[in-house]
C-alpha cells in the first residue's frame, strides 16, 4: 500500500440541496515506509511524515477471507494532519459498483466517485437540459460526464466483480479514484479504518457485506397484495392546479374507477394529506404534519373504512417544517431547529420557497418529532409513508451537538432511524412501513425500502425511466437490495410532460419490481395519469394484477434480503458469470428466475435482449430462448419478461400473465 497525507480545508457551498465542491491543500507529502513489523494477526507498516515529524502506523489485520486496516498517529489527537489518500494495486480488467446509488453509469472503473450525500437533481444542469432540447430537440441518449453528477444516496462501499468489498467506516467528505486501470485510491478527511472481505459467489459477498453494515426488515405482508396509486385532492385550473377540497371522495371514486377494471390495490398515497403548497414549481405539500381537515375531513374515519376493504392509506413527511405553520411556532420557541452562525433559525430554500430543519442531534427536538409521527401519523392509522429528503444539512449550520461537516452525510441514517423507532415503539413492525430517498451507511440498517428518487418523465439515460436500473443494481451491490421507484417519474418542468406511452412502460418495468406504486408528478395537471383515459386505465390494473400474482415470488425476494442480504433485484452477472454481464444495465434478474429487459426507448415495440447461459421462455409467448442475442416484440402491455425454464417456481411463474 502506499500512503500519502496532507493538510487542507474545504469550501463548500449549498444551493437547494446541490454542492459546489472546492477544497485547497496547504500541503501533501508521499510517506516513506520506515519499517515493517509483523504482528500475531497481521503486520504494522510504521510510515513517517516528513512534514510534521510524525509517525504513522498502519495495521493491517486479517482473519479468513477478511482484512481490516487502521491507520493511526503517534501523535494522537494532536496530529496536523487531516487529509489521507491510500492507494491499493488491483487488477486492471475488474468492474467497480456500488458507492451508493449511481444513475448514468453502472460499471464505475475509470470514474472518481464523491461521497457526499446530495440533492441529485441539480437546478442548474435541469435548466441546461430544457434550453438544449429546446434548440436541438430531445437527446435522450446524451450523457453528462461523471463528476457532473451527484446523489442521494452515498455510501464509502464498493464491490468488485472479482468478489470482495471494501468498506471505509468515514463519516466525512471523501473521494473513491477508480480511473487508474491498476490501482485503487482512497481519499478521506478522517484517519482511514478500512474492512475488506472476500468470498466465493455474490451472494455470499452480499451475505458478508450486510453482516458487517446491517440489513434491511421485512415488509408488512400486505404490500405482495398488489399496487400502491397515487391519488391527491387536485382539480384542473387552467393551465395549473390547484386544491379540490374531496381528497376523500376523490380517493373514493378512484378506487371505484380501478375495482370496475379488477385492480388489485392495496394502498392509495397521498402526498397532500396535510395539505398542499402550490407553486411554480408544482403541487406540493404543506410541510405541516398533521392531516387538513379541509382537504381532506374525517380523514382517520376514512383510513379505517379504507382499510377494512383492504386497502392501507399511506403518506409523507421530511425532516422540514413549514413557516407558516403552527408546528413551526412550536419548534422556534422551543429552539428545536437547526441554527446559523447568528443564532437565528437556518432556513433552507427546497424548490421555490424557505423552510426550517429540526435539529436532530436536540434529544428533545428528536423525540419531539419522532412523536409527531407516532401521534399524527401513526396515530390515525396509515400503513407507511414516503420519508422524504435527508440530504440539506448545510456545513457552515450549527448544531446543539456536533461538527455538521461530519455529520451530513450521517443525516439521512439519523431520519431513517428515526422513522424505524417510531414504529417499533408503536408495536406495527408487521403493518407499517416507509421508504426513503437519501441515504448513507447507517441506512441498511434502518430504512426499509428505498425509492431511485425524483426520475425527469422522460426516456434520458441520465434522469429518465433507463436511469433506474442503474441506480437500483449500484445499491444492490452497495447491500441496499429492497428498492423501487415512481412509475412516471416526477419531475415535470417546461417542455418535460410524461406521455402515455413513458406512463405504461414504467407501469410494466415496476410490476415486476418489490413495490408497485404510482406518482403524479410535481405538476400532475401536466402529466397523463393511471386514470386518463381508458386504456390507461386498464393497464394500469393489468400491471396491479400481475404484482399481486408475483406476490409469492417477491415475498420470498424480500425476505431472503432482510435474512441474508442478497438483493431482491441483481445484475445479470450475479448469477451469471459471463463478460458482457458485468457491463449490462438495461435488464435485470429479479431473484434467480425472471429476467426483466424493459423498453427504455419511445416509439418501439420491440426489444434487443442478452440472455445467459440457460434456457429462457418468454413470459408471453410461451416461446423459449437459448443464451445469446435476440430481438423480440415488446408491444405495450405484453414487456420483454423470461422465466428460466429450470426454476422450481416455472409453473407457477409461468402462469402469472394475463
């Protein structure tokens, strides 16, 4: 190993969730190895730095197939030292995944990856894209280089396609250098304690990795049941929306609408439950948790009445609170939130307006607002909720405990954390369930489900329906493997509306993924929606149907995650060690059996598939394939699915078609 140190401060700066990195290096010496010493379970390198005068011992440590290393300063906590590049040789033709969720690139060898948790959609690279489409029409295939990039979820773990993982136990900013073809180098701003490990399959890789960083619970068994349609109380009005005041009954009669069609629904969400926030950007929510009883009246009465015909109200909720609002007033004069360097509540602007964050390193104002879910959330009966957001701690804030330089990227885990405990201490583990977007380490061991974030509805490879499968295989591969995202994406500005064509195929891809589950859109009077019309209509109950008849399968999935790690959606090369696999993220396997190929593209009605080494008969046609390339018709309704003809599932796989 070779050790480099330094000394350097960062400047960063936040606008909206997204950073502009700039860091400056007073100075950076290569260490010289001064002596090797062997040890009961390992060896010591002592290294000197010139510089300071200080000596640096690294031990490293291994025990089977595992190696821990931790590096050390004679000088203790008096060290002037803050800056740390350890480099590795490795074997130039391996792939590197992981570090979190990466959404244009899967393979990441030739690629520096930040970890520092962020708001992956940038403003700034959003408008770019709208002005260039404007003048050149839609690029969908053009993409941005790496470092343009951020993400929500960031996690100092990767894997490598020669079967082992290598875990950094860091809390601060820091760099992963893939781009040298022989060599590794880890960059951190803390003293490195590292753990790799070895193993002989990925999933026994999966295995060992959660072990070590923790892995997700199983969900309620109600979720295998079918789909989760998104539904809030908006009404047209004329270009924009605005509130319709019958959330219930519009819940209500969309229910109908999908009963008439055989829907299998098991869930509606509803962003607005507490109430809506129209803006330029779109319909959002009123950051106020607790339900509006004028959108949405009797609204705990109505859960119940909900639930007894089978289907669970779910919601949403961040770490943010409304200014306009009374929980707000609470938490100022209680001193709860997140302060500046003049002591004045930190205001963070989100989309077009400001707002406070609750400072969760406060006991009081923790277990303030984790109240605030078991009493108002919780408390009326909804069956889960979108735990939004995580990413904004700001550096230069100040906190009632702690460096918030070191504390961002824990962030996310500390919301994730508390959204478990409020419903352990509540006793619903079997019934209740949420789903994050930001993450960091701590959250394999809290958060649920996550969801691939705030897709544009659009066929992008950056932003669009192509850039879920990507993000969903790298948190695979980071050990995070209960994952889904929004059918329809989100984001919609400008000229960015969903299609009906965009809607369908997204509808099909996450049938076949853990959770089914709709979303309007920021500006949903903008996007076709399930209920549009009436073809729209039946597809979207065709594909609740089908969740719900994979419900078996994908309850096994998950729980064989929570019990040992292993992802309920996997690369190809998971199972297949194959060369062109290990660069494949446009299918997926999800579990050992199906092998999902989703139309990434408009305009088309077929699809070219890699299939692996095994005999795969097309879910549709009944026809069987052998390993190679085909192209095959994918008209809408009828997607690019294979059952492996060898499973002991096939016949009941076989048969979960319309």
């Amino acid at each position: 190993m070779a050790l480099c140190v330094g000394a350097g401060q960062n400047n960063f700066s936040m606008k909206r969730g997204s950073f502009k990195y700039k860091q400056s290096f007073d100075w950076k010496e290569q260490c010289a190895l001064k002596e090797t010493v062997s040890t009961p379970d390992g060896t010591e390198y002592i290294y000197e730095c010139r510089k300071t005068g200080e000596l640096l011992r690294l031990k490293v440590t291994t025990n089977g197939d595992r190696t821990d290393v931790k590096l050390t300063s004679d000088s203790g906590s008096a060290s002037k030292i803050n800056r740390f590049w350890l480099s590795f040789p490795t074997n130039p033709g391996e792939h590197i995944y992981g570090c979190g969720e990466t959404y244009s690139e899967f393979d990441l060898k030739g690629q520096n990856v930040r970890i520092w948790v962020a708001e992956h959609q940038n403003a700034s690279r959003i408008s770019k894209k709208l002005i260039k489409e404007k003048l050149r029409g839609p690029r969908p295939k053009k993409k941005l280089p790496f470092d343009k990039y951020e993400s929500y979820y960031v996690q100092p773990t990767f894997t490598s396609s020669d079967k082992y993982y290598v875990h950094v136990d860091m809390s601060a900013y820091g760099e992963f250098d893939f781009s040298v073809p022989d060599k590794i180098t880890l960059y951190t701003q803390e003293f490195p304690v590292v753990t790799s490990e070895r193993a002989g399959t990925f999933t026994e890789l999966s295995d060992k990795l959660t072990h070590l960083l923790g892995r997700q619970r199983k969900l309620p068994d109600w979720i295998y049941e079918g789909g989760i349609i998104a539904m809030q109380d908006w009404i047209k009005d004329g270009d924009k929306v605005k509130e319709g005041f019958d959330g219930c009954g519009n819940i209500d009669r969309k229910l109908e609408e999908l009963s008439k069609e055989n829907g299998k629904v098991v869930g509606v969400w509803c962003q607005d439950w507490c109430g809506c926030r129209c803006t330029g950007f779109g319909y959002q929510v009123m950051w106020n948790w607790r339900y509006n009883d004028q959108q949405y009246p009797n609204l705990p009465s109505k859960i119940k009445e909900w639930k007894e015909k089978g289907v669970r109200f779910l919601g949403y909720i961040n770490p943010f609170i409304a200014l306009e609002k009374d929980i707000y007033e609470t938490a100022k004069e209680k001193g709860y939130c997140v302060k500046d360097r003049n002591g004045d509540d930190y205001l963070v602007t989100i989309t077009t307006f400001p707002a406070a964050m609750v400072d969760f390193t406060n006991p009081e104002a923790y277990n303030w607002y984790k109240n605030i879910i078991k009493e108002n959330m919780i408390g009326i009966g909804m069956g889960g909720w979108m735990a939004d957001f995580g990413e904004y701690l700001p550096v230069d804030a100040v906190l009632y405990d702690g460096d918030p330089k070191t504390l961002h990227n824990k962030w996310p885990g500390i919301w994730a954390q508390m959204n478990r405990e409020a419903i352990e201490e509540c006793g619903v583990e079997d019934e209740v369930f949420f789903f994050t977007r930001a993450g960091y380490t701590q959250s394999l061991g809290s958060a649920a489900m996550m969801w691939t974030g705030d897709q544009h509805v659009d066929w992008s490879v950056d932003d669009g329906i192509p850039s879920v499968i990507p993000a969903t295989l790298s948190l695979a591969m980071s050990g995070y493997g209960i994952t889904h995202s929004d059918a329809g994406g989100y984001t919609t500005i400008m000229h960015m509306r969903r299609t009906k064509e965009l809607l369908m195929r997204w509808e099909e891809m996450n049938a076949f993924s853990p959770l089914f589950r709709t979303h309007e859109g920021n500006q949903p009077g903008n996007n076709v929606q399930f209920d549009s019309d009436e073809e729209l209509l039946k597809h979207t109950a065709m594909c609740t149907r089908i969740h719900a008849r994979l419900g078996f399968y994908i309850k096994e999935l998950v729980d064989e995650a929570a019990e040992k790690g292993t992802p309920v959606i996997r690369p190809v090369f998971y199972h297949y060690d194959e060369s062109w696999a290990y660069s494949e993220m446009t299918e997926y396997l999800l579990g050992r059996d199906i092998l999902v190929a989703p139309v990434l593209e408009a305009g088309t009605d077929k699809r070219t598939v890699t299939l692996p080494d095994d005999t795969w008969v097309h879910l549709y046609t009944g026809k069987e394939y052998k390993k190679g390339i085909c192209t095959v018709d994918a008209p809408v309704g009828k997607p690019c699915v294979f059952v492996r003809k060898s499973s002991e599932r096939f016949d009941e796989l076989i048969t979960i078609r319309e």
